[in-house]
C-alpha cells in the first residue's frame, strides 16, 4: 500500500507547482492541497494481506499521541461491523472518536462501492465521509482507418507522425511459431514470440483480454513490447467485455490507443479481415489494413463537471449491520477522486501500468479524501481554535450544488442495459455538495459540535445498548438532545418521519455582526418551517433555530431539500434536509 500512500500524502500536502512528467511528456503543474503541511505516516495495512482493525487503530491512537491535526484516512471496514450492535461503534469509528475529542480532524473515504446505495464504509457524525468527483479534464483519442472510419479510444500518447499512414498488423499474425499461443499472444506482453521484422515500422494491434482485467497483463507492458519491436505505436481493443467496465487512460510514451467499445472493436477487425488476404491455411499473404493514431496528451475539458464518480459510494446511511438508515446523512461533501495525478513510488507494483514512474493518474473516494484533508488543514491554519465539528461544518455549508455551467450536479449511474448514464444528483451522492476551499475559509456562521454531543446521538441512536457506549466513551448517558437528528450537524436526516417532527440546530457566528434571513424549501410531500425567520448574531454568539417537518404524503422513498441562511453581509449558509414519510 506504500504507492497510495504516497500518492494520498501529495494530494494532501504535496508541493507547489511539480511539474508532472511522464515520457518526456509535462502533463502540468500539480500542487497538494496544503503544500506547506507536514506530513506524518503510519503504515498499518500491507499490499498483499491487507491487514487488521487493530493495527490501524494502533496508528490512529499513535497519530493522535504525536499531535497530528488532521487525520485523513483511505481506509474503512469492508462492510458494517458485526462484532457490535452499530456502524458507529465499529473499531474504525469508536477510535476515530477519540482522536475527535482530542481536537484532530478526521477525513475519510467514503467507499468504492457505488453507484448502489447503503454502500458507505464511513458512518459517523464525527468524521468528514468524502465522496469522489470527477473533475473537467477528460482524455481522448481516436484512431483512423483506411477505410475514411475514425474509432474513438482512451490514449495518453503522442500521435503517430502526422499526414502518414502505417501498415497495421494483428500479433497473431506475427508469430515466431506456432508454439508461441501458448502464451495469449494477442495480449503483446512477450515480443520474444513475435516476428520483429514483420512488426517493425508498423502499428501492432492487440487483444484486451482477461488477464489485464486481473492485473497479469498491462498497457505498459503493450507499450514496451511495441517498442522493442520497433513498431510505430499499438492498438488494444475489447472484443468483450463485462457491462459497468471502467476503463481509465494510461501515459505511454509511444502512439497507442485502446478502444473501449466493442462495436468499434468488431469495426476494425472487419477493416483488418478485408483488407488482409490469406491463403488457404489463414496465412496472411500480404498486410494492407492501414491506419493512423491521434493526439491525446492534451485533455478536453468539461463544463459538465464536477459529477459524482459511477464508483463513489451512495448514502442512505445505516445505523446497523441489518442495515437500518440512520439519522444522519452521509456522504459530508465531494472532493476530486477520479483520474487524480499525483506523486508515485517508482518502486511500487501494485498499478502494472506505474511501475518506475514518479507520477500516477488514479482514481477511487481515497483520492477524495486527502483532498478534504489537505483543505482543512488550511482552515485550521486560519482558524487554530476551531474544533472539527467547526471545520467540517465550515466545508459542508459552503459547499457547492452546481457544475462549472451553473446546472445541478448529476451522478454518474447505470443504466437498464448497465450502460453509464447521468442522472440528478442527491445529497446521498454528494452530502451537502462539492468542496469550495475558499468559501470554506469565511462560512460566517458554523454548526459547532463535541464530543458530549457525539455521546448523546449514540445514546438516543435506537438499538445502542448504553452499557455498549459506555464501554466504548466511559460516558454515561444523560444526554438531552432527544433524538438523533437534533445532534448539531450542518445537515437534517430523519429517516421515519411521521406527523409532524421538529428539529432545532445552534448556530455560532465566526465573523462581524450580521443579520441572516432564513428559508427553506422541500419536496412537496414533506412541509417545512423554520423559526424565527431572521436573526442577527454578534461576532462569536451562538443562537438556537428550529426546523419543523410535516408529512403530507407517504411516497416510499427519500425526499430532498434545504435551508439556506443568508447573510446581510454576504455569506450564504446553507444545509441539506432529508425525509422519508411513514403513516407510522
């Protein structure tokens, strides 16, 4: 696991202004999130076996012993615990607890799991649960045929030399000898089986087979087999392949493109087959399949973004491993996760297509994280004194709901046919939206929470023995807050909402006197109030709020909505609201 640590730790707290090279190639300038940070690593989990809950909860407490401030975390349990009553006493959760109450922000990935919902591996209301976006920057390629066709494909490579077209030839048509099957030659991970004169000055076509679904076969390695055999550039298609397939590109320092969609896959073996003759035994004659490979160093970027990744975990969030939802929304917020370039361990094995780089292009909500991490390591910058409830709150009410064209987020989803498609986004996708690091470091008001208050959702959480908490907190409980969903989060949730249900939240306001106005909105089948109306806070007071919800109708699923609170000076507060109504 050392490659995600290093790639993690550089998205956290990396320096400023890298140049990302790769193949002689700069793809830009990458900065980590805090690039003056400190950075300290605990290795608790290996790259072959994984490891135990109680070694990285040995380095969790470690961490919190040398006085770490922020706490960004990769990992999670692979699902919801079974060894207690409740996701929020889960080793994980219990001992980030404890590093919350002694004043450390904790970051953590929100699961791969996704696009299926109750997928979270991170539950708790006292750690930031980041989801992963993709960003504007998508890579392209194409490659033209003879034939006048040009195939769409994913390839970070150079072009081959411009108004030129080479001869293409299939590796099984270039084999040493037969013998040479054996060893999935399509797959062009061994140049030793194939004909370098019959390669060379060509463009090598190979197969996408299974073995680089498992990790035996690699895009680097087509490249390096390509190269030694002295072809131009290399094409790998999919002839089949599982619906839901995530295919990510990959820097090569040769023209070489994968084509991705099957259909245009059976489009150039139909070209290759007709434009290839054979004798009676399949022996090509002559090879006059021609074809040229495009640019794709350069990005095309997107308004379309940020969108919530296929991968990244969904909420609702659950109380327990029979998978009750619970009073709280998760995921927090969405950060970048996908394509993610970022500093890499040449010595590391586990991604084929990095070894011997310096940088990687990865993806996954471990990517999202340290970048949650990273941002609020700024705000504890600013603010020394804020606790992590007032740094979480400060990135989730300053959040943003739109992409780069002003539209609502969508989430990437599947379709009937398992295809992806965009879908309207919900704060089960992207909790109270996407990370905006600059508004995060004024929000004017903050939703303040501590460890007392930590202890009283346990203790109202329905199904939590107190002799459990007790366990876990050495706290008894004697809470006052009620009910779950008055624990002071910049975010509502009630999961079985019947009749009328009011929830109060206390806000703290962190700048200069300001008058704020509040309003509401909801799906039409829950009705929402809140009181008062307006209200003005002088700098550091802290006034109380209630939000009232009324079922109108019962729909049978989850209904959205939210508060926003603005400010006569200019801040815009606002906090995602969640309901599902029930006759009882």
């Amino acid at each position: 696991m050392f490659y995600m640590l290093v790639h993690t730790a550089a998205i956290a707290a990396g320096n400023n202004g890298i140049p990302v090279r790769l193949h002689g190639h700069e793809f830009g300038k990458a900065s980590g999130m805090a690039p003056r940070a400190r950075i300290a690593v605990y290795k608790a989990i290996y790259r072959l076996f994984g490891g135990f809950v109680a070694d990285v909860v040995a380095a969790i407490d470690q961490a919190v012993h040398d006085g770490v401030d922020i706490l960004s975390l990769s990992v999670g349990p692979n699902s919801p615990p079974t060894n207690t009553k409740t996701t929020f006493l889960n080793p994980f959760d219990a001992t980030l607890l404890a590093a919350v109450k002694a004043g450390v922000f904790v970051a953590q990935a929100a699961g791969n799991g996704g696009p299926f919902p109750k997928t979270l591996v991170s539950y708790s209301p006292w750690i930031a649960s980041v989801a992963a976006a993709i960003d504007d920057r998508r890579y392209k390629n194409h490659l033209n045929l003879g034939n006048g066709k040009a195939l769409a494909g994913l390839g970070l490579s150079p072009s081959t030399h411009p108004n030129q077209t080479y001869t293409m030839v299939a590796a099984n048509d270039v084999l040493l000898d037969s013998s040479a099957t054996k060893f999935s030659p399509s797959d062009c991970q061994r140049p030793e089986v194939l004909n370098k004169k019959l390669v060379e000055g060509n463009i090598l076509l190979c197969g996408y087979s299974f073995n680089f679904v498992v990790g035996t076969a690699s895009i680097k390695k087509v490249s390096e087999t390509a190269k030694a055999l002295g072809a131009v550039g290399f094409v790998l298609a999919v002839e089949n392949v599982s619906p839901g397939t995530k295919f990510d590109p990959v820097p090569v320092g040769i023209p070489g493109i994968l084509i991705t969609d099957v259909s245009k896959t059976m489009d150039l073996i139909d070209y290759y087959n007709v434009s290839t003759p054979r004798d009676w035994t399949g022996r090509v004659k002559s090879f006059k399949a021609i074809g040229s490979i495009g640019d794709g160093l350069m990005p095309i970027l997107h308004k379309s973004a940020p969108e919530v990744a296929l991968f990244s975990a969904r909420g609702p969030n659950i109380r327990d491993f029979s998978f009750q939802d619970a009073d709280l929304l998760k995921p927090d917020i969405l950060a970048p996760g996908s394509l993610i370039w970022a500093a890499w361990s040449p010595n590391g094995t586990d991604e084929p297509n990095f070894v011997g780089e310096g940088f990687a292009l990865i993806s996954g909500t471990s990517m999202a994280a340290p970048h949650i991490a990273g941002i609020a390591a700024l705000l504890k910058q600013k603010h020394p004194q804020w606790s992590p409830a007032a740094i979480k709150s400060a990135l989730m009410t300053t959040s943003t709901k739109l992409d780069r064209a002003g539209r609502p987020l969508q989430a990437q989803q599947y379709s009937e046919t398992e295809a992806m498609k965009l879908v309207p986004a919900t704060p089960f996708d992207y909790g109270s939206g996407h990370v905006n690091p600059r508004a995060a470091l004024d929000p004017g008001l903050i939703f303040d929470a501590g460890y007392e208050d930590y202890v009283g959702f346990l203790c109202t959480t329905p199904g939590i023995d107190i002799h459990e908490i007790k366990k876990y907190t050495n706290s008894p409980c004697n809470s006052t807050i009620g009910r779950p969903s008055n624990l002071n989060t910049p975010s509502i949730t009630i999961s079985h909402l019947v009749g009328t249900q009011t929830v109060t939240r206390t806000v703290t306001n962190v700048a200069e006197e300001e008058t704020y106005v509040i309003t509401a909105r909801m799906h039409p089948s829950v009705a929402i109030e809140t009181r008062p109306s307006a209200m003005t806070l002088r700098p550091g007071a802290s006034r109380k709020f209630s939000v009232t919800l009324t079922a109108r109708s019962v729909t049978g699923s989850y209904c959205f909505g939210e508060i926003t609170m603005k400010g006569s000076r200019g801040h815009k507060v606002t906090i995602p609201v969640v309901a599902m109504g029930h006759w009882r």
